[in-house]
C-alpha cells in the first residue's frame, strides 16, 4: 500500500466518522430550527451529508457509478431547494396580503403622480 493510497483510507475512515456526526446535527437543526427558512437550510445541508456519503462509499468500494448517483442527487436537492424557498415567499406574500402596497389606494387604484411629482386625485 502506497502513501497515497493510506491517505484515501484514513480519509474515508474520518469521513465516516465525521458524516454521521454531521447529520445527526443537521437533524436537530430541522427539528429545532427557529424559523422556516433554517429548516429549508438543513434540509439543504441534509442533501449534501448524503452526496458525501454516496462519494465516499464509491471511493471505499472502487464502485463508481455511485458517482453519478451523487451528481444527480445535488441536482434533485438542488431544484428541492429552489422549490421550497419559492413556496416561502409565496407563503410569506400570502400573509402581507390585507394590507396595500405603497401607491395603491383601498380600491386598488394606483395613484398617479403629476410632472410637478405632486399626487393627482
């Protein structure tokens, strides 16, 4: 066994020590998060713990189809991602929704502004 190849083993050892570690955490994190945007954020995180664990047991196995396994599992988490932070500012917009924007009276007129910058009526 080469230096090199005692490198990749102590690393993949640490790395699976440290990736289930590292998940458990991000778990507490869903759960106990303060506020929606932190769970998105370990759920996030939660997808790529996983991409490491795929890339390690791929190095560990010698099996490297599992590296396109990751690849598409960063873009599903990727597009999961985008999907569930579109629907926070949707939800975020639906509770801002009773009251009126600037410019916009009650009836939903939008007010309109003179050359002099004055309000017209």
């Amino acid at each position: 066994m080469t230096a090199g190849d005692q490198i990749v083993y102590a690393a993949t050892w640490f790395a699976l020590i440290a990736l289930p570690v590292a998940f458990l955490m991000t778990v507490v994190r869903v759960i106990l998060g303060p506020s929606l945007p932190d769970r998105v954020v370990a759920l996030d995180m939660l997808t790529a713990i996983a991409i490491g664990f795929i890339a390690v047991i791929a190095l560990k196995t010698g099996f490297h189809l599992y590296i396109d396994i990751a690849i598409a599992l960063g873009l599903v988490g990727f597009l999961a991602t985008v999907a569930l932070a579109r629907f926070i500012l949707a939800s975020a917009g639906r509770v801002k929704a009773g009251t009126p924007k600037p410019g916009v009276e009650k009836t939903g007129k939008v007010k309109q502004k003179s050359v002099t910058g004055r309000k017209r009526r």
